[in-house]
C-alpha cells in the first residue's frame, strides 16, 4: 500500500514517469518554435506570438536613420501618402493664415490706422493659427510622415478699401481664409475615412469643432460692420471689440441652442 499514490491509486514510479514525459515534451516544443518550426500546431495554444510580430519586427528593421523615404521610418504604420500629403497642405495652410493675419494686425495698429481692438483680434487669430499649423506638424512627425513647407507669398500690407473701408475688408478675407481651412480639414478627414485611418479622423474632428466655432465668431463680426459701415460706426466697432477680447466665442464655449 506503501508504493501506491493516494490520488487515483496510481504507483509513485508512474506518476513521475508522466511528469518527466510532459516536461521534455514542453522543452522540445520551445525548442520547436526557436528554431523557425513554429508551424506546427500546439494543444491548448491559440496563439503564437513569435510568428505574430515578425512582419512588424521587419518593418521596423527596415528603419534607418536619415531615411531618405517615408517608407523607411520606424514609427510609421497605416499612414497613407493620400493623408500624408493632406497632412502638410493644412500645415501650410495655417501657416499661410498665421503670415496674412500678422500682416493685418500690424496694420491695424500702426499709428496711421489706429484701431487697437481689431489688431488685438487679429493678433490673436494669428496666434491660433501658428497653433494649429504646429500641432498638424507634431501630428506629422509623430505618424513617421515627413513634414514639407512650401514658401509662403508676401501678404499685402495695406488694406484700406475706399468702398467698404479697412476693417470690413480685412474680415472678410480672414473670414474666407477660416471657410477654406474647415474644406481642406473636411477633405483630409474624408481621405482618412476613405483609407481607413480612425486615429487621424479623431483628430480631425476636434480640429473641425475648433475652426467652425472661430468661424461663427469671425462672421458675427463681418455682419456687424456690414450693419454699421465704415468711419466713426467703426470706431465705435473696434473699441467694443477691444473691451470684449478675450470674451468671444472660443472653442471652450458652447453655442447657444434656439427651442
């Protein structure tokens, strides 16, 4: 009785006979797998991460420094070119908006102009800009794509229009410049969509809310100096817009809903 295993009445010889078989057929299953005999099939085993990550762990030796292609990076995955090239037409879009709004607001605060409040807004719609082109920028680097500048043109630095007056014009034109940055970042969330890149489209979608909330605020304003017209009703305009900077419609403040 002596030699007989209490649970399920097997002798000890026996049972450790099974144990050492299990563990050496376990060894020569590993050694299997190291040595590229991975194909075979293992109980229990769903699945095999060794031969999951090779393609990756390809792709990123494929990587090298100073690549000269986008293909060679080693961060780089499911980012089209489609994208990519959307990508850096926003960048140089809101760069090209953060040069014309600088532009405008030194105008509007030289001392021939005089007019404060609408350089203060300017100078903050400038800023915002050079924010988003920058942001698109890290976004680019941190997809593996290669970020490329084009030149930007020289913006007028007059803008004095006789027949609706300077603040009009100026508005109206950042109000243009605001529309064709919310169709270009339309266009690159439906070429994101169309080569099924979610995480792009995500961060489209909250630029989107951002620039059509500054979009509402520019095209109160157009409304308003169209209202009023120019000379002392424009005045009257820029010192307004003075005290209530700071105060408009920004990307944290909801819009107000009609019942």
């Amino acid at each position: 009785m002596a030699d007989i295993a209490e649970e399920g009445h097997l002798p000890r010889g026996l049972l450790f006979d099974n144990s050492m078989q299990a563990v050496a057929g376990a060894v020569e299953t590993v050694k299997t797998m190291a040595t590229g005999g991975a194909g075979t099939e293992v109980p229990g085993v769903l699945q095999k991460p060794l031969e999951d990550v090779k393609p990756f762990y390809e792709r990123v030796c494929a990587g090298c420094v100073n690549a000269d292609s986008s293909t060679k990076t080693f961060v780089r995955q499911d980012y089209d070119e489609k994208c990519e090239h959307g990508v850096n037409l926003v960048i140089n879009s809101f760069f090209q908006q953060w040069h014309i709004a600088t532009a405008m607001a030194a105008y509007f605060e030289n001392d021939t102009v005089a007019l404060p409040g609408c350089a203060k807004f300017l100078k903050t719609a400038a800023s915002r800009a050079k924010a988003d082109a920058l942001q698109f920028l890290d976004y680019q680097n941190m997809r593996g794509g290669k970020v490329v500048l084009a030149s930007i043109a020289q913006p007028d630095s007059d803008y004095g229009k006789e027949a609706k007056g300077d603040a009009l014009h100026a508005f109206q034109l950042l109000l243009a410049l605001s529309k064709m940055s919310f169709s270009q970042l339309r266009e690159l969330h439906a070429s994101a969509r169309e080569k099924e890149d979610p995480e792009l489209q995500d961060f489209v979608n909250t630029k989107l809310h951002e620039l059509a909330l500054a979009t509402r605020e520019m095209g109160s304003y157009v409304c308003e100096l169209e209202r009023v017209g120019k000379g002392l009703p424009t005045f009257h305009f820029d010192r307004r817009i003075e005290k209530r900077h700071g105060l408009v419609l920004s990307a944290t403040v909801k819009l107000p809903v009609a019942v």
